[in-house]
C-alpha cells in the first residue's frame, strides 16, 4: 500500500501540501455570528491538513439556526473571517468556507431580529434544538418558501461567497448534507412543494443546481465544492426509496456545472445508515472532479481508499478537533489527544484552543 495520504496534492489552481482535509465542524464560538481571535488561533493551529472546511457558516441571517455560528453575509463577518484565512495561510495552508443555511433546523431565539425559520414545505423537524436564551426548544414549523423567496435566496448564496472570496477564502464548500437547507430541498419527506422546486428528483434537485451554478457563475467553479450525504437520515428526514437515483444525477449536474470537488459524508460509523458502495461509486463515475470521502478514518483505510481509486482526498473531523498537529501525528504515528465531547458546542476557548501539540 501506498502512503499518498501525505504526498501533495494539486487540481485546478488548488495546491495542497497532504491529501488530508480538516472535515467542517460547528463549534459555536462566534459570538455575534462573528468570526474572532479565538477561531483565527482555531485553525490557525490546524494549518496543516491540506485543506481545512471550516464550520457550517450561514449565507443568511435566516440560517442562522443555531446559536453562536457565524455568518457571511455582512462587513463584519467577512473582516472576522479575514483573521482566520490570514491566519491559516501564514503557515502554508488553504482553507473553504462550509455555506450552510439551517432551514427548518433552527429557532426563532437563534436569530436576529427581522429574521425567520424558513423551508421548502411548512413541515417542523421532529424533536428540539438548543438555544441561549430559553434552552432546549421545539423546531418550529417553518416558513415555506414561495417561489420568489427560493430565488432570492440562491442571490443570498451568491453574496455570501463574494464575502467569503473577500475575506480570503480559496473557496467555498455547499453544505448539501445532513439535513440542512439544500438537503431539505433533495429530500421528498421535508419538500412537499408543487412549483418547479418540487415533486420529480430532478426538480429537487433544482435549488441544489441553481445555487452551485450560481456561485460558480460568480467566483469561478474552480472555488465550489458541494457536500452531500446520500442515505442519511440525521435531522429528521427518513430513509426513502430513490436515494441511488437522486444521488447519481445530482453528480451529473455538478458535473455539468464543473464544480471543483464533491466531498462524500458517511456517518455510518457513528451509527448512521450505511452508504452504500454503489452510490459513492456512481458519484466517481458520473463526477469527474476531485472526490472527499469521510467519515470515521485512520491511515491505513485513507491510504486504501486512494489507491482504490474510491477518491482524492480524505477528511477527518474529530481527530483534527482533538489534535492541532493531526498530519504530524499520524505520520510518525504519535498517539493521539482523545476529544471532549462535552466542549464541541461550548462557548470560549476550553476545549477549542487547548489540545497540546505532540512533543
Ligand atoms: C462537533 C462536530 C461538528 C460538526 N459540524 C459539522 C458541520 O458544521 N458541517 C458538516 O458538514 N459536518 C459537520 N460535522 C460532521 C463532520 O464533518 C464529519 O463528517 C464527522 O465528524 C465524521 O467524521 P469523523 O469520523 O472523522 O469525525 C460535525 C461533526 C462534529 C463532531
């Protein structure tokens, strides 16, 4: 077996020192929604992944859906985010911004003022959400989207990303995954909608395209990636019957788009359902730029994966939450720092900043 995870990388304009990828964590630390000292140091400190996809971060003040994630659709946001691409890429690394609009995973008391919980189809998620002010609350039942607001939301993509371009970034990743907006549009259980954004695969796959054609027409489709999580089930949304279907022309259209990269989430190793071999495969097929897989991997499977021809490059996220120094570590194969589940969502730098470096 080879040892190309920590052989550089390098596609379209984007030049990596490893094949490994810091995987986007939220981590609820900007207060305000806005990026500070303490991130800058964050991933300053982690520098050393090949690319690092920082935390959901909201196109919108309505996606803004839990508390203390930033945003990027305002000066401040964009003078806060400047701190941690100028912090990452004075130690030589390269770092996208995750887009992510909550949707209907939100509430109210999450959002600023003038903001609302919004959705293709008015239908509440089951179970509750954490906030500040009043705790643990019900997801409320969204707003749904008329037609016009759907378009005027893809804009509200396209301004993030010019933020996200000026503030440094060497791209953006959209977060299609895990239940959240784009993936409330894919899935037939949270889209109930009869107008063009609805009903066929193909039409729930519309906002999807038309924002990643839409930011692509904007900074360049070398900038855009797209995450997406077939058979997953997190946030409220079930196992349904078209998944490979769905999944295979979604890589087609991204491939028309000519975005850069897909990167692949596969949470079957913390108890998710499991993706199938065949979907991931049909995705590599169908999708001709760069692949990220992840979800639950050590060297020796990264390494397997890449020679297999399965993808690119691979993304670790808890590992990299725990260990600063993750690439040096497994390349000299250090033990590694285990990581707090009790401080991933916590305000301030406990658990965030202060996992020591390997001596
Ligand atoms: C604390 C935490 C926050 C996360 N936040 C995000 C997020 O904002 N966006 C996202 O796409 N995935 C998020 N994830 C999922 C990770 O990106 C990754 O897919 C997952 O942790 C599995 O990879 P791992 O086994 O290497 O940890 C989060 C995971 C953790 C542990």
């Amino acid at each position: 077996m080879s040892n190309k995870l920590f052989s550089p990388f390098s596609a379209r304009g984007l030049d990596l020192a490893n094949r490994m990828v810091m995987a986007p964590m939220t981590r609820n630390r900007a207060d305000g929604n806005v990026p500070n000292d303490l991130m800058a140091e964050y991933y300053g400190q982690r520098a050393g992944a090949g690319l690092i996809v920082t935390e959901g971060t909201s196109p919108s003040p309505n996606g803004l859906g839990y508390p203390r994630i930033p945003g990027s659709f305002n000066q401040a946001q964009a003078d806060g985010w400047k701190k941690v691409t100028s912090a990452v890429h004075a130690k030589g690394g390269k770092i996208f911004q995750q887009m992510m609009h909550t949707g209907r995973i939100g509430h109210q008391a999450n959002l600023p003022a003038g903001a609302k919980i919004v959705a293709p189809s008015a239908v509440a998620a089951a179970g509750q959400i954490y906030t500040d002010s009043q705790g643990m609350q019900a997801h409320p039942v969204p707003h749904a989207l008329s037609t016009e607001e759907v378009k005027s939301t893809v804009q509200e993509y396209v301004t993030a990303a010019k933020f996200a371009m000026a503030a440094g970034f060497d791209g953006v990743e959209l977060h299609a995954a895990n239940g959240y907006l784009i993936e409330q549009f894919i899935h037939p259980h949270s889209n109930r909608r009869t107008d063009e954004y609805g009903g066929s695969i193909e039409n729930r796959l519309r906002f999807l395209v038309e924002v990643a054609s839409a930011v692509a027409a904007a900074i360049g489709k070398d900038k855009v990636g797209v995450r997406l999580s077939p058979y997953g089930v997190f946030n409220d949304l079930p196992p349904y019957s078209e998944v490979e279907e769905t999944y295979t022309l979604a890589a087609k259209k991204l491939q028309e788009v000519g975005i850069l990269y897909i990167h692949i989430v596969d949470h079957s190793s913390m108890g998710a359902p499991a993706v199938s071999d065949s979907v991931k495969a049909s995705i590599r097929k169908e999708f001709q730029g760069i692949v990220i897989l992840s979800g639950g991997y050590d060297v020796a499977r990264a390494n397997a994966d890449i020679d297999a021809g399965k993808g690119d490059l691979i993304a670790f996220g808890k590992q990299f939450l725990s260990n600063p120094d993750l690439v040096v570590r497994l390349e000299k194969g250090k033990a590694l720092n285990a990581f707090d589940m009790g401080t991933f969502y916590t305000p301030g730098p406990k658990g965030y900043i202060d996992y020591p470096v390997a001596g």
